[in-house]
C-alpha cells in the first residue's frame, strides 16, 4: 500500500539514521503508518548500496536557512 509522501523518488536527502546522504528510489511498504522507503548510499567512486529506511530519517537537502 502506498501513502501519500513528501519525499521524491531520485531526490537527495540526508539520512539521519546513517549520517549520510542518500537517493530516495521508491516508497516499499507502510509499517505501523510510517513509509518505508529503498535508498541508495553512495559507498565509494562507482559503488553504490541500496537500504530500507523510514521516511522520518529522511530530511530534505533543499531546506530554507533559519530566519529566511
């Protein structure tokens, strides 16, 4: 089942949960009211990893600096 999200696939995030940025890919599943997306995390030059992380670890990159 999906929900209605305000994360975008191919967009960059910060993952709190890593400490690193990631690419959203898709939304996965819903687990307890809470969208489970697959992201990606770039490991090295060309190497790539794919994780499961809930969309509130998730935080956009493109935020307005405070007091803007």
């Amino acid at each position: 089942m999906k929900m209605k999200s305000s994360i975008e696939r191919g967009a960059d995030y910060l993952c709190t949960k890593l400490g690193d940025v990631v690419t959203a890919i898709e939304q996965v599943a819903v687990v307890k009211g809470l969208a489970m997306w697959e992201v990606e995390r770039k490991i090295s030059a060309g190497i790539k990893k794919r994780l499961i992380v809930s969309e509130r670890t998730l935080i956009s990159l493109q935020m307005t600096p405070a007091g803007a």
